[in-house]
C-alpha cells in the first residue's frame, strides 16, 4: 500500500469520525473508539511501513535566511 492510499484512508476515517460523532445516536461512544482505534492502527501502518526505506537526500536542503 502506498503512503497516498494510507493518507486517503486515514482521511477517510476522519471523516468517519465526524460524521458519527454528529449523529447522535445511543452507541456513538463505541463508534467513535472503534474509529479512533483504525485510526491509530492505520498511522501505525504507515509509520512501520517507511521505517528502514533509504533516505531520499533529494528532499533535504537549506532552510531561506531570515
């Protein structure tokens, strides 16, 4: 899965988020955990899924002057 994918998915369930956290119904507070728990598992995924890829020295450079 590539980072975009994740990115997509974790907006996904943002979105998820908010819109259960709107409707007011009786197991809102089980909804909202178990979103916020894929959440966390899908920022998880991305963070073990960069861990260990060579650093691209192209994306480095130097900060403008003040």
């Amino acid at each position: 899965m590539t980072s975009p994918d994740i990115a997509f998915e974790i907006v996904n369930l943002a979105v998820s988020l908010v819109q259960a956290q709107t409707t007011g119904k009786v197991q809102q507070d089980a909804t909202l955990a178990t979103i916020l728990l894929q959440i966390i598992n899908k920022a998880v995924q991305a963070y073990q899924d960069h861990t260990g890829q060579p650093l691209d020295p192209s994306l480095i450079k130097a900060e403008d002057v003040l």
